[in-house]
C-alpha cells in the first residue's frame, strides 16, 4: 500500500461545471473562477488547465506565490491576487507574467497603494501593474470604504505603474436579496460618483457562486465563483442541486485494514464513548483527523460506504476519530456468520459524488457542523490527489474568451 488513502477529483465534472455556469451567464460576461488555498485543497497545477480549456476567463487567488506557482506551471490565464501586495520587489517585478500584465493585484488602501507604485520604481523598470479596487460595502473585510476609495481611484488613475483594470466587492450573504441589493446600490452609486476616472472596458464583479445561480442582476461584467465549481451546492440552489445540475468533483477512498467480531457489550476507541448493543464486526480504516477526516457534531454519527459482497453497504462510524484510524461497526455486512476477514482490502468510501449518500461532502459536512469548504481544505497534503483525464498543460494555451480589458498586457509597446 503506497497511500493509507486517495483523493480522486474528476476534471471531467469541473468542465461541466464551469459549462453549466457558462449557459446560465451567457458569452458576453466573463467568468473568474476561485483557486485559493491550493483550489481548496485539490491541486490548482493539475486543475486550471480543465478550467482554461472551458473558457473561464480568469482565475483568482489569494496570495503572490499562489499567482507565481500557477504561472510557473504554464497557466497564462489571467490571475487576481485578492490580498493586499505592498511590495514588488524586482525578482517579482522582472517575471514574465508581471511584464506581460498577466497577474493582477488587488487595491485595498492608499498606503498599500503608495507602497506598492514605490516598490515598482524601485525596479526599475518600466511596467504598468493591472490593479483592482476592491470595495468595501458591508463585509467589513478587506477594501476600502467607499469614501477612501473614491480619493484611491483617482490616485491610481493619476499613476504611470499602475492600471485600473477592474472593481470589485465580496458580499455579505449572497442568499440574502435585501442584503445583496444593498450592497449592489452601495457599489451602483460609488461608481457614478467616480465615473470621471473608471477607464472604458473595466471589469466590475461581485457575484460570488450563489449569486450567480440566485440574481442575474449580480452578473456585471464577470461572476467570482468558487464553490460553484466544486459542484457542492445544497438545496437553497435549487435546479443547480439536483441530478443535472452542478456536479460535486472529489471522492476519498481507503480500504478495509482489519476485522473482527466482538460480543454485544465491547467498548471500542477512547474514552469507551460506543459500546456495541449486539454482537458484531469492527472494521479498522487507517484514516483519521490528521488525513482531515472530521468529528461528528454531539448526537450525530458520520458514516462511510463499504464495497462487500457485490454492493455498497452504509456503515456508522462507531468510537472516536483517532489520529490514524477510524473503526465502522461493519455488522450489518458480515452478519452473525460470516467471516470477518473478507472484509480485509474491501474498498471504502469516506467522501462520494452521490448527493443522495451519506458521505457526500455537503452531508458529512452537516454532520461535523461545518462548511463544505472546510471538508476540502482540510484534507492532509500528506494523501495522493489523482486527477482524471488530466489535461496536459499546454504551455501555449491561451484562454480565448477573456475581455480585452483583462487580457491585453498593459505594458505592450512600451
């Protein structure tokens, strides 16, 4: 066994996920999609080609050396840097996608401003940084107040290093109507106060995943969509959760260690916390919470399939989860006379596809009382991700469908 465990994402169902969102916007907006923390775990290298070859137009990240990584391994997309960036120094400054206008960065402030037009001097050379304002109409988080960011517009517009290349907010609670609407009018007016210095061709977005299935309104020039992609969207999203909808793209699998029977009574794992009512079958999975396998809320259970017998059998997660090892009362597969070691090496589902089991993500999730994205993300680096159909990344490639305004170097003839 090379790996206790393997995360299997299908670039097959990214492509029809980014598909499916592609119709619903239609071909004049521009579609950004989100590859923070590694695309949430996933592997961003092996997963942006797929995006790339189904016409997103941008990808966004969160730092620089995210950016840098993805433009490293060929991708020649657009990238948003959605962190504040104080500071190219010239080795940042002097890479091919800096001189080309490939990476985009973020606006937050003047000071980050100001520090970030001093560091591009200092470089010496002779480039014009595509930037976006992020404005601030409610999170709370990054950006500026829209007081602060009508005097930041006119200081980038009045800079020879930098370009406004878009505008952007994130929103608050994007299922909330009267709280999107507010924010939209926050962003609708601010930018007719600044319309003296917002270029033709700039990229205004705010619409995140569930926004752009909720709102059309939201659309503007490009959608921001993360989870969307991911395809782990609950019922709130209506006909994007159902079986032709949106697609969820990641299955974690291991198999069976050991197995034995126990008599009715046995307690099993730390703390004794599960006594078995009957006699049964203890299956040991060499996965634990240091893979990112989560702990059930109080009062509920996570569960896991088990391949046996020609069929999947659902089976409860039974003691607590251990570090390494999690144990699954498998009784109800084996029953009173069967063998406990044919269970030895059977496959085991911890994180399916199927929307209607028990280990799918938004389910296990519920379970652990957590976000979908928190599954994702916390699953250890330390596992195999295998992509299928993986695209070879075309060092070539060029995503056709990107506005001029996101894709024209800003620095050409210079």
């Amino acid at each position: 066994m090379d790996s206790t465990s393997t995360i299997t994402i299908d670039l097959r169902a990214i492509g029809r996920n980014v598909r499916r969102l592609r119709g619903l916007i239609g071909p004049d907006r521009a579609m950004c999609t989100v590859l923070k923390a590694d695309a949430y775990g996933l592997g961003a290298n092996r997963i942006w080609p797929a995006m790339v070859e189904h016409d997103v137009d941008m990808l966004a990240v969160y730092s620089l050396p995210q950016a840098n990584a993805l433009a490293d391994a060929g991708c020649t997309a657009p990238i948003l840097v959605l962190m504040p960036v104080h500071r190219l120094d010239a080795d940042d400054a002097a890479r091919p996608q800096f001189i080309a206008g490939q990476v985009h960065l973020t606006i937050h402030d003047a000071e980050q401003a100001r520090a970030l037009i001093g560091s591009i001097r200092e470089s010496g050379l002779r480039m014009r940084v595509p930037v976006h304002i992020e404005l601030d109409t409610g999170m709370t988080r990054g950006g500026a107040r829209p007081a602060e960011a009508q005097d930041l517009v006119r200081l980038v517009h009045a800079s020879r290093e930098l370009e406004l290349a878009g505008v952007f907010t994130h929103l608050v609670a994007s299922g909330s109507a009267g709280a999107t609407d507010a924010q939209m009018s926050c962003l609708d007016e601010w930018m007719a106060r600044c319309s003296t210095w917002l270029p033709r061709g700039l990229l205004v977005h705010l619409a995140s995943s569930h926004a752009t299935v909720r709102d059309a309104s939201s659309h503007r020039g490009m959608i921001r969509v993360g989870l969307a992609w991911t395809g782990l969207v609950d019922d709130q999203w209506g006909a994007f959760a159902k079986d032709d909808g949106l697609e969820s793209v990641v299955r974690w699998t291991t198999s069976v260690v050991q197995a034995k029977r126990v008599p009715a009574g046995t307690p099993v794992g730390y703390g004794s916390t599960w006594c078995s009512a009957r006699d049964t079958v203890i299956a040991l999975l060499p996965v634990g919470y240091a893979d990112g396998y989560p702990s059930p809320q109080p009062g509920l259970q996570q569960a896991v399939r088990i391949h046996a017998r020609g069929a999947w059998h659902t089976v409860p997660v039974v003691g607590s989860v251990n570090m390494d090892q999690l144990t699954v009362d498998a009784g109800s597969i084996v029953g009173s006379w069967g063998a406990p070691q044919e269970l030895f090496g059977a496959p085991v589902e911890l994180l399916g596809t199927d929307r209607s089991q028990v280990t799918h993500p938004l389910e296990v999730a519920r379970v652990a009382g957590r976000k979908p994205y928190e599954i994702l993300c916390a699953l250890s680096a330390r596992l195999p991700r295998v992509h299928e159909r993986a695209l070879e990344i075309d060092r070539s490639m060029r995503s056709a469908s990107v506005p001029r305004s996101a894709a024209a170097s800003p620095n050409a003839g210079e």
